[in-house]
C-alpha cells in the first residue's frame, strides 16, 4: 500500500448501512477510508468501488471487531503507516428482539459483551496511534434505543447501548489530554438492509411522531458522524448526539 498524505479513517462495519454511508462520506471529504467487514466482500468491494469511481481513496480490510486478536491486526492495517486520524466503530452486535421474561441469561450477557468487545481493544490501540500523534477522532454508533424502550424486546439492545455510551464518556475524559476527541451518534430507526423488513405500519407510525416527517437515510447518521470528525467540532468530546428527526423529543 502506498503512502497517502490524505488523512485516514477506519470504519467497522463499513460495507453496508449506516457503515457504508459514513465510508463514501467520509472518502468524498479528503480521508483515505478502511472498510471493513466481517463476511461480505462483495459489499465491501462495491463501496470501496464506489469511492475510486468519484475519486476517492479507499480500500477493504476483512476483521471480526470483536476479536481482540483480528481487532488488532486491522488497526494495524488500517494504519498501515502509523497514521490514524479517524476511528468509527459502527459494527455492533446483532441480537433478536426478545421480552425479558423469556430472554435467557447467556443471550443477554452475550450481547452487552459483544457490543463493549467490538470498540475495546480498536479503542486501545487507537488511543496508542492517536496520541502519538497528537491528534485524532472517535465515534461510536450507538442508539437512541438507550435513552428507553421504543418497544418490547429491546433490553438487551438498550442495556448495551447504554453501556456503550457510559464507556465512551470515560474514554473522552481519557483521551482529551492526548488531543482526542471521542464522541457518539445515537440514530434512531434508520432505513437500512436490515430493516427494510419492518412492517409499513410501524414505519408509518414513526414518521408520524417524528416532526422532521421522516425516518432516517443512512447518509442521515453518515453526515453526523462527518460533523463530529470535522474542525467545526474540534471543542465537543464526550457528546451524545442523537439523530431521530426529533423522534425522541415527541415521546408521549
């Protein structure tokens, strides 16, 4: 890989949704972007295309997150010059929405592990790179899921989410001596692959208690997480900035 003086930035979860939004926004303001993914090259490779054919800069880089080992090597792949200037952690840990009372111990457990194992060892190792530097730029994906329950079955989703935004607040506290900026962006439902499957009424009910009028596009979450990452944000660590169109402000 050649050396680049463009800025680079480290995407997970960066071949599809919210992660491939934030890719080409990203690749179109200057950065050379790593897209990862777990197990669709294909999709990866489709956004990495997408970027060169507007004349950015990007390449693909296969990692499960939420393997320390693989985690790391894909740091070190992604900064594959000892350069790092932008770190999001979009890939999550999938789950299936289940009430409480028949969700089992281990399948809760697993997902707030899954969610905090998927950023701490790319947030050490991050840390390591940026504060060499002097400089650089954290954002975590998380949900406007936990700030309460939208609906039944989401506890385990919440509680992670939850965790992760208590984790990014410390790791802000941390990090502001080193000169980094850690944030987080909380989108409310957004229109992905993933949830193309939920019922139209339900859709419909959201844009009806949502006052923008609208669910959220990928490229809605991408542009946030943009924002956060520019100059224009150099002096905000430690937010939560949640992207729902003003869903939550509507709550009943």
């Amino acid at each position: 890989m050649q050396a680049t003086t463009k800025p680079t930035a480290l995407v997970t979860g960066g071949s599809r949704g919210i992660g491939a939004a934030t890719s080409r926004e990203l690749a179109a303001r200057g950065y050379r972007v790593a897209v990862n993914y777990f197990s669709d090259r294909r999709a990866a490779d489709r956004v990495v295309k997408d970027i060169e054919a507007d004349g950015g800069e990007a390449f693909a880089v296969q990692a499960d997150v939420h393997d320390p080992g693989q985690a790391a090597e894909l740091l070190q792949r992604a900064a594959a010059d000892g350069r790092l200037d932008v770190l999001v952690c979009n890939a999550g840990a999938r789950f299936t929405p289940t009430p409480v009372q028949t969700l089992a111990w281990d399948d809760f457990k697993a997902k707030v592990t899954d969610e905090l194992a998927s950023v701490y060892t790319l947030t050490q190792r991050a840390l390591t790179i940026m504060g060499a530097q002097g400089h650089g730029r954290i954002v975590y994906v998380s949900s406007a899921v936990a700030d309460g329950p939208p609906a039944p079955g989401m506890a385990a989703h919440g509680t992670a989410k939850s965790a992760l935004n208590t984790f990014a607040r410390f790791v802000a506290y941390e990090a502001g001596p080193l000169g980094i900026n850690v944030n987080v962006v909380a989108p409310g439902f957004v229109r992905t692959e993933r949830s193309a499957q939920m019922p139209e009424h339900f859709k419909r009910r959201l844009v009806e208690h949502t006052p923008l009028g609208r669910v959220a596009e990928p490229e809605d979450v991408a542009r946030s997480i943009a924002m956060l990452v520019g100059e224009e944000a150099g002096f905000i660590t430690g937010a939560i900035v949640t992207v729902d169109g003003g869903h939550g402000v509507a709550r009943p």
